[in-house]
C-alpha cells in the first residue's frame, strides 16, 4: 500500500494549498519498470493513466496508536456534469467569439431554460451542427471556430 501524491492530479479544492497533499492509499498491482508502479485506482479516476514513478508515492507506514482510523478524502470529480441542449436558438459574434442562446431540456422556468455560451462550451452538442451545418466541417479540421462565423446562418440578436 502506497500514498499518491496530489502533486500533479487535480482536485475540487478552490486551492492547490488547502487540498490534500497525500491521496490514497492504493494497492500496487505491478512493478512496471525500475521506477513504475502501476496502482489500483478507484472508478471515479479513469481518465488518470495508473502508472505513477517512484518519487510521487509514499509507503504506507503503519500507526503504533491502536485502534486509530484516518477518514479517506472525499472523492476527486474529473468530470462535469453535461447538459442536454434542447435547441440553439441564435448566435452573435461578440469579442472576435461566436456565441449561442442555447434552450436547455429539462428547464420549467423560461428565465433558467436559456443562456449564452461559447463555441468552447458546446465541443460535444449535436443541435450545434443542426444549426449551422458548415460550423462542422470547420471545427472538425484544425481550425479554430471561435474565429470562424457562417454568413448564411448567423442571425443577430
């Protein structure tokens, strides 16, 4: 059993002082190299490669105080919650940034059902390429989108 250290992992904690310096502990499932060690990370984790060097981990040292537990920390969020968008209702282009009033699924009040966000914000909406069909094709090749405005299907507000 082995301490990870939170040095390059990063937490819910509004700063990197008040958050853990130590997280764990994890078993080792294999010595993968001279200085790799391949741990046993919990779910909430999997989109953190397990494989760590050496000089990031801790061994677990045993408490001579009998009987005494340490809480775990809380768990370590990596993922937002998405949205589902129900439709793009218009886009502006404001500060060289193509923005949309998105209608949101799930919103009984109209004052929460709808809200302004960036091209950056939306990566994974398919009612963004319903919307604008040649938006697509440009965010698809190594262009940048935020630059990018469809004369034909940009309405103002």
């Amino acid at each position: 059993m082995v301490w990870l250290s939170s040095k390059n992992i990063n937490s819910t904690r509004p700063t990197k002082k008040l958050s853990e310096r130590w997280l764990g502990p994890f078993s080792i499932l294999k010595k993968v190299s001279t200085h790799g060690y391949h741990l046993k990370l919990p779910s909430q984790w999997k989109s953190i490669y397990p494989v760590f060097h050496i000089s990031l981990l801790e061994p677990v040292k045993t408490s001579t105080i009998p009987n005494q537990y340490q809480e775990p920390p809380p768990p370590i969020i990596i993922e937002e919650e998405e949205w589902e968008v129900y439709q793009i209702l218009v886009s502006k282009l404001k500060r060289r940034k193509l923005w949309y009033l998105v209608e949101w699924k799930g919103f009984s009040q109209d004052s929460e059902r709808s809200t302004c966000k960036p091209t950056e914000n939306l990566k994974n909406c398919p009612e963004l390429v319903k919307f604008c069909p040649c938006l697509s094709q440009r965010m698809n090749s190594k262009m940048h989108s935020q630059f990018y405005t469809c004369r034909n299907y940009l309405p103002t507000w």
